[in-house]
C-alpha cells in the first residue's frame, strides 16, 4: 500500500469518528459531555484538512500515484 | 346480619380507610424515622383490629377514632415543619456516641445502650473495628450512622484525581412490550429513533421486556426470548479504539516522511489526536 493510500484511508477513518462524535453529541444527555464530543468533532476536521491538504500536496509531487 | 357477614363488612369499610388514611400520611409514616411515628402507625392498624373483630363496637366508632388519631399525626407532621422545637420534642434528637474516634459513655449511659449493642449496630455498618470509627450518631429511629476515618473509606474517582465523566440517570422507555411516553420525553428521544434501534438491534417492539437508554442514548434491551442474544452498545469502545488507531497512523506518517514540513504537520495533529483522546477518556470508556 502506498502512502498516499494510507493518508487517504486515515481521512476515511477520520470522518467517520467525526460522524460517530457528532452523533453522540446528539444523543448525549448531559450538557459537559454534549460540549465536549461537539468540541472534539471540530478538532476532527481541523486534523481531517491538515491532512487532505498534504494529499492534494502529493498527488501534484507525484501524479502517478493519484488514483491509487 | 350474621357475625360472619359483619366481620365481612368491616374488614372491606376499614381497608378503604386504611388505604386512604396511608395516602393521607404519605411515605413518612413507612419510614418511621422517630419513635412517635412508630407508635402510631401501630396505634392506628390496633385501632382497626380492635373494630374489625370485636362485634360489640361501633363501626362509626372506630372510624372516628382513626380519623382522629390519623388526624393528630398529620398535624404533628404539619408542625414539626414549622417548628425546631415541637420537632426535637416529638421526634426526639440524635446523640453523638462516638466523637473524634473516642467513645462517648456518658451519652451511652444516656440512651440505655450497652457497649454490646453499639458493637452490635457497628456490625451491622460492616464495622468491626471500632479504631476504624472517626464519629458516630445514633439517629432518632435508633440507628447508628457512622463516618469511618479517611483512611478506611472506600476509595473514589476523586480520591484518585481521576477524571470521570457525570452522567444521567438511565431512562426506562419500553416495559412488557408497551413504550412509556413520559420516560421517552425525559429521554429527549421520539419514536423514530426507538425503531431505528430496535431495527438496528434486529428485534421488534413486542418482543422487548424492558428497554433502558443510558444518558450517551445506547439502548440496552431484554428481550423475552432468553435465548436470543442482544448486543450491547458497542459505540463509544469501539469509537475509542478508533481514535488510538488514528492516532498511531499519523505518527507511523511522521516517521516515514522525508519532508520536514510534512512531518512537522503529523507531529502537531498526532499530538492534537492524543490530547482529543485524553479528553475523551472519560466519555468512551463504559
């Protein structure tokens, strides 16, 4: 598996915990832990642009690997 | 009318006004905090003994009786609220029997409670070593409550410094089948929801026994079918590990990267990754 792969498997994995946090966020009775998951979900997406971002950065150094 | 027939009647006249008379009282009386509360919850039960058997008595009689005595109690009750005074007059006031680890034989003497029975209630607090004991009170109704030294009490979350996270008290919105509204509206969760879960869990609602929500919205069910299994929630877990898995990732990507801009960039959100977890932890974790 290429890095590439890896990196876009991670943003995968990464939206699908942010999905999963805002769910809970949701469903959550309690106010603190409502905040927090809202709260960490943002975080989730920071990391998630971060890393696109160095996807978009690869493809360009390296095209071949682009539909891998 | 035959005895049999009378004794028939009575005992019907005066369960309904015992039935009332309890729901006048309240939970106060079962409780039977002070002594005047025990003598009088068995002042009224002779009371309507008394009239249910013995032919000869009136039954307005003994309903009067009741009434009035059921009436007293209230009324204590309704004065003991307003008043510190009446209150520790009728209800009696607690004694301290153990203070500062050091037994108070005075107060014992006060009581008429020999060093035997105090052991006695001790051990019933699972006490069995009276040097573990920092303060003890024996309350109106006679019991003892004890405060154990620092030392000897169990040990919390907060003694730990650790982090937990408060949660709700757990809604039960389905019995026997039936969804209980109100506990759904507590719950803050609407039908649509209910269903989904119960889809997601591969049961229907007729064959749930009882279905609780915890306060992060995992239903947990019992089903009637002993021999079905049901999952448990599985989310916040599983949402965990998630995480870590996430988190090694990018740190495997800071190692491998030739790029000192790259790896700058999964160092810094590796790291915003573990503080998120740290945060977390309490949450996800049971």
């Amino acid at each position: 598996m290429t890095v590439i792969s890896s990196v876009k498997q991670s943003i995968a994995t990464l939206k699908s915990i942010e999905a999963q946090l805002s769910e809970l966020a949701l469903l959550s009775q309690e106010e603190a832990a409502q905040r927090t998951f809202h709260d960490m979900m943002l975080v989730m997406e920071e990391i998630q642009k971060d890393l696109h971002d160095r996807q978009v950065e690869m493809e360009l150094e390296e095209p071949q690997y682009k539909n891998s | 009318m035959p005895e049999y027939a009378s004794i028939f009647t009575r005992a019907i006249i005066f369960f309904i006004v015992l039935i009332v008379l309890t729901r006048v009282l309240g939970k106060k009386q079962i409780s039977e905090i002070s002594f005047f509360e025990y003598v009088s919850g068995i002042t009224i039960g002779s009371i309507a003994g008394e009239v249910i058997m013995g032919l000869d008595s009136s039954i307005g009689h003994g309903v009067l009786a009741i009434t009035v005595f059921a009436l007293i109690t209230l009324l204590v009750d309704i004065i003991s609220l307003k008043s510190k005074k009446f209150r520790d007059l009728v209800e009696g006031k607690r004694t301290i029997i153990i203070k500062d680890g050091k037994i108070m034989e005075d107060n014992l003497k006060k009581e008429k409670y020999s060093i035997s029975e105090i052991d006695s209630l001790l051990r019933q607090k699972d006490v069995f070593n009276m040097a573990d004991v920092e303060f003890a009170i024996l309350e109106p109704k006679g019991d003892l409550s004890v405060l154990l030294k620092k030392e000897n009490r169990p040990l919390t979350p907060k003694d730990m410094n650790m982090k937990v996270a408060n949660d709700k008290a757990p809604q039960t919105i389905i019995m026997d089948g039936t969804i209980i509204n109100d506990a759904m509206a507590a719950a803050g969760k609407d039908r649509n929801w209910l269903h989904t879960e119960l889809d997601k869990l591969g049961i229907t609602l007729e064959n749930v026994f009882l279905g609780q929500v915890d306060s992060y919205g995992g239903l947990t069910v019992d089903v009637y079918d002993d021999k079905l299994n049901v999952p448990t929630p599985q989310v916040r877990p599983l949402l965990m590990a998630m995480l870590k898995k996430c988190q090694a990732d990018l740190e495997l990507f800071a190692l491998e990267t030739q790029s000192d801009k790259a790896k700058a960039m999964y160092n810094k959100n590796a790291k915003r990754l573990e503080n998120a977890i740290d945060t977390l932890k309490p949450y996800l974790n049971g």
